[in-house]
C-alpha cells in the first residue's frame, strides 16, 4: 500500500489558515488609509495615486524601512500582540520624518512559525492604529509562515515607508547654526530599542517575571516593557508649519549623543544638559538592576528622549507651545556652539540628571 502524497498543509504551512488571517485583518486596514490609495487589500501590490504630488515644485521621495527588534519577545511571551505594530509603524515613520517628509504610506511583513489568524490580525490591527496615528497609509504587507524555521509561537515584523518632502525644505545638518537651541521631545519610556540588554539585566541576571508588579513604575513589569513607542510624525510636522525648524533627529539604538550627532555639521556641537530632565523609571531600574554604568545606559538606551528638534533660539517659544498644545512633553535641553579644537564628539552630554 502506497503512501500519500506529501501536502504543503503536511510541510506545516496552513494556506486556509492565512486566507482566514488576511479575512480578518481587512477592516483595520480599511481604516489606515488615505484619498490617494487605490484599490483594497488583496493584490499583489498597494496603489498610490502619484498624482497627489503635483503640488509640490520638486518632489524628493524618502524611504525607510526598520523592525522592532527582540522587543517581539515580550509581545510573545505576554500573549499581547495588538500593541507591536504600533512600535513598528513608529521606527519607520520617524526616521522618515527626520529629514522633513511627511509619511504617505507603509507596507509591512509578518514572519511567523505557525499562522495563528486572530493572531496576525492582532499584530496588523495595531500596524494599523500607528498608521492612522502618523497620518499615513497601510497599502499592503506579507505574512510568511516558516514551520521548522520558527517555533509556532515565534514571530517577528519588519516594515517600509515612503514619504515626500520638497526638495527646498529638506532638513538637516546643513541648516543648522551656532546659537541653535536644541528641543527634547518626551519618550514614553523604552520604545523599541536597547531590548536585548533590557531582557538580559532583568529577565537573566535579576530574575524578574513579566506579572511583577513594579511600584516604582506604577504597574507590571511586563506593561512597562511592552509600552507602545510613541509617535511623533504629525508633531514634528506641525512643528515645520508653525515655526523654524533646522534639524529633527529621532532617538533610537545607538542613544541620544549618537543619534543627535548624525545631524550636527563638522565645525558644530550639541551641548546637551542632562539636568533639564529626568529619565522615567524605568531607566533607573535597568541601570540599578544590572550594574549598568551610566556611559553604557547612554548609548544603548533613549533615556526618556524619544525625538529632538533643532531651532534658531528665536523659534524655541512656538516649537514648546505647538508640541504642547498636541500633548507632547518638550523642553529646552541644549543649545549648539561652535567646535573648538579639544572638542573631540559631535555632541557634548553635561550635568547629572535632575532628581
């Protein structure tokens, strides 16, 4: 008696499975769109009217595309997975929005072990919510199911966007003057990076469970860690419509002097004051939990500064009262200064941390 062919359902890839996933995922992403998006969900490619752009004298096109990292792995492990998209759409939106761009839309790619629809439906509906939160488009995306590759629990996102900015109105390095002031933007809290040393220091060496209830945070461990990153796309938009703007740089792995320093000229340095803020709790825990020195906490954590802003001095007053007026936390933490000849880093972090 022979034996049956072998299926791609028998190889673990459950296509019904998918159908049903894409079926459900359908009305979160109807509500991430746009007027220039053509077409629904369910080609082979996402469609954007073009012609939108006629208005601008010399459109650029800017792309970005990011992850968030093993921040996934709280997601898993906490079984909350309408949040995660969320951290995505806000890796790739701001960095887009760095050089002036407002975003148009994303596409995005879900990677996991076993097909789970409500599950994926779950992860897109909070792609989704980002996208409405920055103002842009969801067109399409892929979910790939990789059996014997990944666990069936394992997952991980990555994603893509394109924005437009006029060619006059780039932002960055170039524009930037001496007597700039340099704005801070509240994170809220770890965002998404610095995960694999966040998880190691609490998770290995302190031996913290996720349902921890933390006092000092106000809540669990784990709703801490899986806090959304926060979206500051529309905000710095809004900035470039109010007021001056020079520079925009967003604070992700790599640390607050690094990323700054990608926007700061040679000839030029940031000198930022940590006693203009305190970082939230949860950068003490990691520090204290870890015996993390505070040069290492610096360079891989944001350290409550999710994006800065660099201003001519005589636009810092509507820069604070715009951000503020949209409920993000801002402040003065700095200013730029010319580079003397012993002045070795782009950016220059003095003082100690208020509180």
């Amino acid at each position: 008696m022979s034996e049956s062919g072998s299926t791609y359902a028998a190889a673990g890839v459950d296509i019904e499975a998918g159908d049903r996933a894409v079926e459900l995922m359908k009305e979160w992403v109807k509500k991430a769109s746009r007027p220039e998006v053509v077409g629904g969900l369910g080609g082979f490619a996402g469609l954007f009217d073009a012609s939108a752009l006629a208005r601008y004298q010399r459109p650029l096109l800017a792309s970005a595309t990011d992850g968030v990292g093993t921040k996934v792995d709280i997601a898993r492990r906490m079984g909350v997975y309408d949040t995660i998209g969320r951290d995505l759409v806000g890796m790739v939106v701001d960095d887009l929005v760095v050089c002036g761009a407002e975003p148009l839309f994303m596409t995005d790619y879900i990677c996991v072990g076993k097909v789970y629809p409500e599950r994926v439906a779950a992860i897109v509906k909070g792609i989704a919510e980002g996208c409405t939160l920055a103002g842009c488009a969801l067109v399409g995306g892929e979910t790939a199911e990789h059996p014997g590759l990944l666990g069936a629990d394992d997952f991980d996102v990555a994603g893509a966007g394109t924005g437009v900015v006029e060619a006059d109105r780039v932002l960055g390095a170039e524009r930037i003057r001496t007597g700039d002031a340099v704005i801070a933007m509240a994170s809220s809290g770890l965002h998404s990076n610095g995960y694999s040393l966040v998880r190691h220091v609490l998770f290995d060496r302190a031996g913290w469970a996720l349902d921890r209830e933390v006092p000092e945070l106000g809540r669990t461990l784990g709703e801490e860690l899986l806090e959304p990153t926060r979206i500051y796309s529309l905000d710095c938009l809004a900035l470039t419509r109010t007021t001056e703007v020079h520079a925009f740089s967003h604070i992700t792995g790599g640390g607050l002097a690094n990323n700054l320093a990608r926007v700061i000229p040679e000839g030029l340095r940031a000198v930022v004051d940590r006693s203009t803020w305190t970082p939230g709790a949860i950068f003490q825990l990691v520090g204290e939990a870890g015996s993390v020195e505070r040069l290492e906490l610096e360079k891989t954590l944001n350290m409550g500064v999710g994006m800065m802003a660099v201003v001519p001095a005589g636009s810092v007053d509507v820069a604070l009262t715009t951000l503020a007026d949209r409920g993000v936390e801002a402040w003065v933490s700095g200013e730029i200064a010319e580079r003397t000849a012993g002045d070795v880093e782009a950016v220059t972090l003095t003082g100690d941390h208020a509180g």
